[in-house]
C-alpha cells in the first residue's frame, strides 16, 4: 500500500507532462477565437509571469487534476 502512495505524484507527474501540449494548445487557441488573447498573454498571465514560470504555473494547475485522477485509479486498481 505504502508504495502505491508514493506512485501517486509520479503517476500525476507522467499524465500532466504528457497532456501539457496538447491541451495547453487547444486551450491557449479558443482563448484566441474567443476571446482574442494572444498565445503570449495566454502563456503569461497577461504578463504576470515571465514565459518559463507562466509555463510552470500552467503545468502546476494541470497536476491537480492528474493528481486526483492518479488517486482514483490507483484507489480502483487496488479497491
């Protein structure tokens, strides 16, 4: 049980690493249709972030979803 817990961040870790493109494209390319907010703003903040910590910071907020999904699969798997 112990290790299953600790497979859990790396599990989240692997899944928002690998949705990051895609997601992050299809996200920052309807923000641009809708509501016109170029893929700089998008990536940024609005130039809140510099580019390197706005990519971060929109990885970070795809890790807590994967976060909970690695929780629930692993709670199944093992149920």
């Amino acid at each position: 049980m112990r290790a299953s817990i600790s497979q859990i961040p790396v599990m989240a870790a692997i899944v928002t690493t690998l949705m990051y493109g895609p997601v992050g494209a299809l996200l920052a390319l309807s923000s641009f249709v809708a509501l016109g907010v170029s893929f700089h703003s998008f990536v940024t903040f609005g130039d809140t972030f510099s580019a390197w910590v706005g990519l971060l910071v929109w990885w970070a907020i795809g890790f807590l979803p994967a976060l909970g999904y690695a929780a629930f699969t692993l709670d199944h798997l093992h149920g």
